[in-house]
C-alpha cells in the first residue's frame, strides 16, 4: 500500500503518525538554548527539523559548532590582549580576571551569530 499503518479506535482507524526517530543526541548549553530560540521565536524551522527527524543532529552540530568557536575565539583574544601563561604565574587574579573577560565577550559573539540567529 502506502506505508502507512493504522490503529482502530472504536470505528474510526487513524493513522500511525510519529515523526521519523532518531538517535538521541547529548545535549550542552548551547544546543539548548538553540532548542529554546526555535521554539519560542522560529516555530516553523523547530517543527520542519522536528518532523523530518534531524532535530538532535542540527542541535549536535550547532554544539559542537559553538564549542570549537568558542575555544578559537578565547585563544586568538587571549593572544591578541597579551594574556599569557607568564601573567598567569605573575599575577593569577589578573589572568582569572581578563580570561572571563574574553569568555564572555566570544560567548556574547557565538550566542548572537549562531544560536540567536
């Protein structure tokens, strides 16, 4: 027939209809709140990806995405700011201080670009 399988209900059959599985992806901060954005604010793109069933591979991509942005941009900064492993050893307070400075501005750089967009 046409593939689809149905289940009778009193007199009615309806059809079997469940979006396609896929494999559970773990999920980071960042996958969930792309999840949270679509959501709320593209409802149409979250049920597109949901229903064709690449919903945990989109999340998956767009976490590891973030991550491997999110190391390269707090390296070329750090670099670019002079903040080495010898301020590190010299003043550690300083360093803590200026890293979660850098953290947070790429952090605030990869949410408006990528997750946020």
């Amino acid at each position: 027939m046409n593939g689809i399988t149905y289940t009778r209900q009193g007199d009615y059959n309806l059809p079997n209809l469940l979006p396609p599985q896929e494999p559970e992806a773990p999920s980071g901060k960042y996958a969930l709140l792309r999840k949270k954005f679509l959501k709320e604010h593209r409802r149409i793109t979250y049920t597109n990806l949901l229903t064709s069933g690449q919903l945990s591979s989109h999340l998956a991509e767009i976490e590891q995405t973030a991550q491997r942005q999110m190391e390269q941009m707090v390296t070329q900064m750090a670099k670019e700011n002079g903040v080495t492993e010898e301020l590190k050893e010299r003043d550690p307070m300083k360093w803590v201080g200026l890293m979660n400075n850098l953290q947070n501005a790429a952090e605030e750089i990869i949410l408006k670009e990528l997750i946020y967009n």
